[in-house]
C-alpha cells in the first residue's frame, strides 16, 4: 500500500473516486492549517504517491508540502500540474522521485488568455473603456484578430493551442521550435536557429511561450524589440527571465512594440515600485493565465488516470526523463 500525500481540499474533491483504490493507497492529506491527518486510518507501506497541484503548491502550508516531499523514502512517484521543470523545488524533487510526471492541460486556459490580451489591444478595448467612462459616443476603429500575423516563439502544448485558436479565426501564424515536425495550427515553421530579425518584424504579434533556458534567458532584448514593428503586440506567458524588463520598457516608449501583455515576470510577485505596473503600454496578470476550473478539473482527471495505470504497473502520461533535471539544473546552477 502506498501513502498518497495530497492536500486535503484536493482529497474532499476526489475522495468518492479514490474509494474504488482504498486497498491500494492511503491518504495522507495536509491542511492550509499545516497539520496532517489519516482520512481513512492507514498507512502505508511502499513508498510514498505526492500530488503536487495549485491545492498545495500555493496553500500555506506548502513548506509542510515541501518537507513532506522531501523526507518521502522512497518518492514512488510525483504528479506536478506545473509543465516546467525550472522551479528549484521542483529541480530537487524531480532529482529524487522514481517517477516524475507533468501536466499540459493548462495550455487551453493560457491560449484563451492569449485570446484575450490580442482582442483587448487589436480592438481598442483601453480607449472604448475610455469613452464609456467620458460618457463619450463616439466609434472607435478597431482591427480584426483574424486579419494579423503572429509568431509564436515556443511551438509546443501552449503554443499549438494559440495557434489553433487563431488560425480559426482566420490569422497568420508563424511557429518557432526545434522539431520539424509541421502542424496544422501553423501556416509556417521556423528552427529558432534560423529566426531573423525579418521574421520578427514581420509579425503583428510576438508569443513567448517557451521553456527558460540558456539560450532563451533575455532572448526578448533590445535588439530583439528593435527588430518589432511599430504598434506590435508583444506577449509573454513562457517565463519572466526570458525578457529584459528594462530593454522593454525604453521599447514600449519607442512604440516598437505598440503593448505588452505580460502574465509572468522577472520577479514574482511583482514588486509594487516596478515600472510595469503603471507603464501605459503594458497589460500585466499575477502569472493566473492557467488559473481556471476546467483547468483544475482536468489536472484531476490526469491525476486519477495516471493513478490508476501506475497502481497497476502500466505507463504514464506526460513522463519526464531523470536526465532533464540534470540539465536544467546545470543551467541554473540549484
């Protein structure tokens, strides 16, 4: 029997399904209130199940979550709802657990995020705010989404469900990422080797929606907002460290690009004397662009499914390899 280290908001929501595996797993469900408790009376024996999800992850007790993770002998298996792998607790958990899994089901809630930000600036929405508080009646011309070009720079879960969205809509889209492997959500795909400033510069609207690297720390740099064209929409849900704060901001007083529309920063929170927030040009969101209920519904549903092939020694959706932890963490030194 396994011990299932879950939060117990988490627990109340799925308890009526895990009862079908009460022979299989005991729950060990932590409070926000830091404390621990046994549900069902048992422990287990095998090692140790954790689910890691927007329950513990941002309750107040997630040291406790943490501590929890750690001191797991063994960590049988870790389920994360995050996609990325560079969070340093994540780093180390991921050096530690037999198995380690990930979730991509927030790129639906993110691509409609995307959706938002784009009809917001391309359709005036600051200046028909404008106008309805001045009691002014006046039309406003505005563009069509589906009449823009776009580069989204992270082809993956997240940008191939922007890219689906837009295309529906009728716009041009411009993949960047390593695989060669072309989709259908995109009109063209470029190797991020091969990406000019002329490609940059071509785009409506710039996406950055990949993993945090060593080659794409700051990739969004002067240079890289000098290539924009004027009025562009620049948007970023990849990571904060992939953009210079500053390069973008002296590049937003240039007009090159025309708005930014930010859901992660450099740091998180945002510092209240940071110049993004009252910056005219910029749209900025506490990194929620994934935070929705379908999204934690189907974080659930992966959790259950995957919970049900490991408990019967079958394989697992979404597994990353030991090795990537390696490498991510030879890159940011944790």
């Amino acid at each position: 029997m396994y011990d299932l280290l879950i939060h117990e908001k988490t627990f109340s929501r799925l308890e009526e399904r895990l009862k079908p595996l009460a022979e299989q797993i005991a729950p060990h469900a932590l409070s926000d209130s830091s404390e621990f408790g046994r549900p069902w009376g048992k422990e287990g024996s095998q090692g140790v199940i954790a689910y890691g999800n927007t329950d513990s992850f941002f309750s107040p007790a997630v040291r406790e979550f943490a501590k929890a993770v750690y001191s797991a002998a063994p960590l049988s298996w870790f389920q994360s709802n995050a996609a990325g792998l560079d969070n340093e607790f994540l780093q180390k958990v991921g050096e530690k657990a037999e198995i380690y899994t990930v979730s991509h089901v927030q790129a639906h809630a993110i691509a409609e995020w995307v959706l938002w930000a784009a009809f917001d600036y391309f359709g005036a929405g600051a200046a028909r705010r404008q106008k309805q508080a001045d009691r002014d009646w006046k039309k406003i011309p505005f563009r069509e989404v589906g009449e823009t070009r776009w580069l989204i720079y992270g082809f993956g879960h997240i940008g191939e469900n922007v890219g689906r969205r837009l295309k529906g809509l009728g716009a041009h889209v411009t993949g960047v990422r390593r695989s060669s492997a072309v989709s259908p959500f995109a009109d063209h795909m470029i190797h991020p080797d091969h990406l000019s400033p002329e490609d940059v510069g071509a785009a409506d609207a710039v996406l950055l929606c990949c993993p945090l690297t060593s080659e794409t720390e700051d990739m969004a740099n002067e240079a890289f907002f000098a290539a924009m064209s004027p009025g562009s929409l620049f948007l970023n849900v990849g990571r904060g460290p992939l953009v210079d704060e500053t390069a973008l901001l002296a590049a937003l007083d240039k007009g090159r690009p025309g708005h930014a529309s930010l859901d992660v920063t450099r740091q998180e929170p945002l510092p209240e004397e940071s110049a993004l927030w009252s910056h005219p040009g910029v749209t900025v969101t506490p990194h929620t662009a994934s935070t929705t209920e379908g999204t934690e519904r189907r974080n659930d549903e992966q959790f259950l499914e995957n919970l049900s092939s490991f408990l019967r020694g079958e394989s697992l959706r979404n597994v990353v390899d030991a090795g990537a932890f390696k490498a991510q963490a030879s890159v940011f030194g944790s």
